[in-house]
C-alpha cells in the first residue's frame, strides 16, 4: 500500500492519541478521517504504524536527550565562569596578604580563622570546578587536606615568630 496524504493525516491524529492501537483510538480517528473502523485497522497493519510510532518515539527521545545535555552543558559552562570569578576575588585577596607579608608589612592576623575560611572556600571552589568537569576524584581530595594542613601548619607557625618578634620588641621599648 502507498502512503497518501489522508493515510499521513490518520497517521498524525493516532500519534496525537500516544499511538495506542486501542477501540477508543481506532475508532476517533475513524470518525475524524471519515473512514471505517475496519479501514483504520487495515492503514495501522499495512502501512506498519507500530513500527513508525516506535520509530518516532525513538528520534523524540534522541532530541530530547541531546536537548538535556545541551542544558546540562551549558548550566555547568555558567557555574564555572561563576567559579572563576569566585577564585579571582579569592586570589587578589590571597595574594594582598602574601605580597604584605613579604614586603614585611606585618600583617596582622589574630587568629586563623579568617584566613581558614578563606583557604575553605577557596578549596570547595577547586572541588567543585574539577567536579563540573569530571576529574575530582578521592586520591586529589587527599592531596588537598593534606596541602591545606601544611598550608595551616606555616601560617601558624608565621603567627608564632610574628608574635615572639612583637612581643621582643615591645619589650625592648619597654626598657
């Protein structure tokens, strides 16, 4: 049998129906094309509608399946340029105190608490951005606990000498 016009528009008014061989579709679309129910059977078995719905059902799922991904792509492309941003503003600030201190400005640090919070945002920034693309894994994870520690371990240590030098020179004065 050769696809016409009037088979093409059953065809779209069964699909519309979700493509369901039952009597209730069968029989709209038979009133609604002008055509016999037995006519309807006979279109849906020839011309191989099963096929053709799963066949459509099929490309609808690809496209929404490379729709999503395209979304999925693109909401992770948005909160990594936010991220880079985030690690922009962490970075200036990360390096004022660094260059402070170098330039032996004395910083003052009380406490390191401030400069934790920092360091923690800092590194959930870096754990998110390398999940958004896939590479985080547990062994990095490690080596980043082990990193800030060491990161922690000088800062304190820095205190400390910062501190004993304050501390000798007020005595001095003192004197």
């Amino acid at each position: 049998m050769r696809e016409e016009q009037k088979h093409i528009k059953a065809f779209e008014l069964f699909y519309s129906l979700n493509g369901e061989p039952t009597l209730k579709n069968g029989t709209r679309v038979a009133q609604e094309c002008h055509i016999s129910l037995r006519t309807f059977w006979r279109w849906y078995k020839k011309l191989n509608w099963k096929y053709k719905i799963d066949q459509r059902n099929i490309e609808n799922s690809k496209e929404l399946a490379k729709k999503t991904n395209e979304t999925v792509i693109d909401i992770k492309a948005n909160y990594r340029a936010e991220i880079k941003a985030q690690f922009s503003i962490l970075k200036k600030m990360l390096n004022k105190l660094i260059e402070q201190f170098k330039d032996n400005k004395g910083i003052e640090i009380k406490d390191v608490t401030g400069l934790k919070d920092i360091m923690g945002c800092y590194e959930r920034l870096i754990k998110m951005d390398l999940t958004l693309i896939g590479e985080v894994s547990e062994r990095e994870e490690i080596e980043l606990k082990h990193a800030e520690e060491d990161f922690f371990n000088e800062i304190n240590s820095l205190i400390a000498r910062e501190k004993k030098r304050k501390s000798i020179r007020k005595n001095k004065k003192s004197k």
